[in-house]
C-alpha cells in the first residue's frame, strides 16, 4: 500500500519545475525516476482526493488507485495564545501560513502588494516566512523591505503548530496562490476558523475546497486582486463562503475513519481479495 502525497509526481509538466533550484531539480527528477519505477510495485495507491486519484490514474495508467481522504484534525487556540501577533487594526488581513518554497508562489505577492498600495486600500497580506530558511526567502523579504511593501506585505516570521489557530484568529481571509498541492492543510484550517478563502483556479483547489473559495488564476496579479477584493468588500460573499466551508468540513473525515478504511484495505488484501474499487470516496 502506498499513501501517495507528493504532487509533483503528477504535474511533471509543470512550470513550476522550472523555477526549482538546480540542485532541487536533479533530486526532484531523481526522485520522480524511482517513484515511476517502484509506483506498480505497490497493490493499492491511495489518494487524498479526487483529482489527484483522476491524475495517478490518467498519467500512469493505474487501475488500483482509491480515494481515502486525509484525515482532519484542527488544532484549536488555548486562551493563553489569542494576542500574540501585533496585526494592524482596522484593516483587511488576509493571511498565508506557508513557508518559502517555489511552488507556494509567494513571490506573485510582490506583485499583488505593489497594486494594492497604489490603490491605497486597507489591506495587508500576513505571511510566515523565516528568513533563514532558504536564501531566496530572505532575498524576497529585502526586496520587500526596499520596496517600501513591508507595511502591506506583513511577515510575522515562522509561526509553530500551537499559534496557527491564533493566526487565523487575528486575521479575515486565507490567501492561497498556490501552484501544487495534494491537499493542503490551510484550506482545512480557514474552513475550521470560519475564514473565507481565495485561491487558485487548479483541480486540488477545487477538490478541497468547492464553493467555500473564490479561485483565481495564481500567475496573474489582477486576477488574484479581484478574487481578493470581492471577498473585503462584499460581506455577504464572505458569509457564503464560510458557510460553504462549514459545510464542507462536516464531510470531512476524522482520524479513526481513514484509521478504519487503511485496516479494511489490508485486510482485504490479506485475505486476497482486490480492494479496487469505490471504499474512501469522500462526500463532497
């Protein structure tokens, strides 16, 4: 049995392994040569969604993929950590708990907060970003800070698990230009803290989120402003967005549910049976 979560093995096309760091790239491609070898070793290939199941199966040819959705287990805030980020008052935040990778498109940022200050709105960006982590990250927040865009690009540094929900807590909106995902967590995580979400117009995003997000076309710093601004200025889009997340996250699976649907697969699969088929297929 194999869990698959890694994205790039079903976009290897994608731009997005052209802005890879050489050495990044040659282990990347290294690692997609062994993934394709061992892929048809495995007897069932498990996918977190719909999309990236249709993807396996399209790419490789596989007829042993099934849907067992990620388990979601939400964090929540203790009282002790609710007013540990000095955010701004009286503006619009949406916020972007990611680290500095390529595929996270954090740098399309730059971008959406030149057009925001010229346009002089009450809006901020919050990210979560640690400098140290990668040279290109502090490369990105110098060229922030020279730009004059720190006041609307606000980065609070890494953020651990147990302040996460005191992130979503201090902040409206989660902004997601993400270009892969299998999953991704952060949809989980607005939908629990009723934020809406704005993200990209991609399978995974959609797979997640549904009709809790408005979507946007993630290398296009227009079209992830209007996302953004529909989402400040109307608060009844807000509202329907929320609610739709609520929704969605009561479909969701627990722990013990993914935990019950890995043992029916082994055991089917001891007992020689084939497990393909429809088992794990998520509500949506």
């Amino acid at each position: 049995m194999y869990n698959f979560d890694w994205a790039f093995a079903v976009y290897p096309n994608h731009a997005i392994w052209g802005k890879l760091p050489l050495r990044d790239k040659v282990f990347f491609r290294l690692k997609l040569h062994f993934f394709e070898a061992y892929l048809r070793r495995a007897a069932v290939i498990m996918a977190q969604t719909q999309a990236m199941k249709s993807r396996l199966e399209a790419r490789y040819r596989l007829d042993n993929v099934v849907l067992v959705p990620a388990a979601v287990t939400v964090a929540e805030a203790s009282s002790s950590k609710k007013s540990v980020f000095d955010l701004p008052k009286g503006r619009f935040k949406f916020v972007y708990p990611a680290n500095y990778y390529p595929h996270k498109n954090i740098d399309i940022l730059e971008r959406v907060a030149a057009e925001l200050k010229a346009r002089d709105v009450d809006v901020v960006i919050v990210l979560t970003i640690d400098p140290k982590e990668h040279e290109a990250a502090g490369r990105f927040l110098d060229r922030i800070k020279c730009g004059n865009l720190d006041d609307v690009l606000i980065n609070v540094g890494r953020v651990s698990a147990e302040y996460i929900p005191a992130l979503y807590q201090a902040c409206d909106a989660l902004l997601m230009p993400t270009l892969l995902e299998t999953f991704g967590l952060p949809y989980v995580e607005a939908m629990d803290h009723r934020k809406p979400i704005v993200t990209s117009d991609m399978d995974f995003a959609h797979a997640v989120c549904g009709e809790a997000a408005l979507y946007c076309d993630p290398m296009d710093p227009l079209s992830i402003l209007a996302a953004m601004e529909r989402v400040w200025q109307d608060e009844e889009v807000r509202a329907s967005l929320v609610t739709n997340g609520v929704r969605r996250l009561s479909a969701m699976w627990d722990w013990p549910r993914v935990f019950a649907e890995y043992q029916s697969l082994v055991m089917q699969g001891l007992a020689g049976r084939s497990p393909i088929g429809e088992q794990g297929v998520a509500s949506s």
